[in-house]
C-alpha cells in the first residue's frame, strides 16, 4: 500500500513531544520530529488511505490548534 508523508508546523516542544508519544501509539504511522529552524516541526507517515490521513490531521490539531500543515517540499 502506498505511503503518505505529512508535515506539521507546532506550536512549541512541549506539544511535539507529546505527539512523537501519541503517534507511537498508533498502528502503522512513523511520526519523526523535525527540528534546525527553531521551530517545533513533526512529520508523520501513515498509508495514503483518506481515513488514514483525516485520523492524522484530527490527532494533530486536537493537540495544537495551532497546527499548521506544510506542503511537500
């Protein structure tokens, strides 16, 4: 099955922790964090399935509403 990357601008550290912790609880993501420009970032890679990617994007902004998502680069 084919692979999604999703990328997330956070908050602050503390919310990025907190969602390294959540997504290894998860079943098939591989969610990394992301740090060198000072902000708190985290990228997240699920199956590209849509229930898969909304279950991504709804976990994220439960933690920071904040959240914004980056586009591939």
């Amino acid at each position: 099955m084919r692979r999604t990357t999703l990328t997330f601008r956070l908050s602050g550290p503390d919310i990025q922790r907190d969602l390294l912790h959540e997504f290894a609880l998860h079943h098939d993501v591989i969610a990394c964090a992301l740090d060198g420009d000072g902000t708190a970032k985290i990228s997240v890679q699920t199956s590209n399935a849509p229930a898969a990617l909304w279950d991504v994007r709804a976990t994220v902004g439960m933690f920071d509403d904040a959240a914004e998502e980056l586009e591939p680069q």
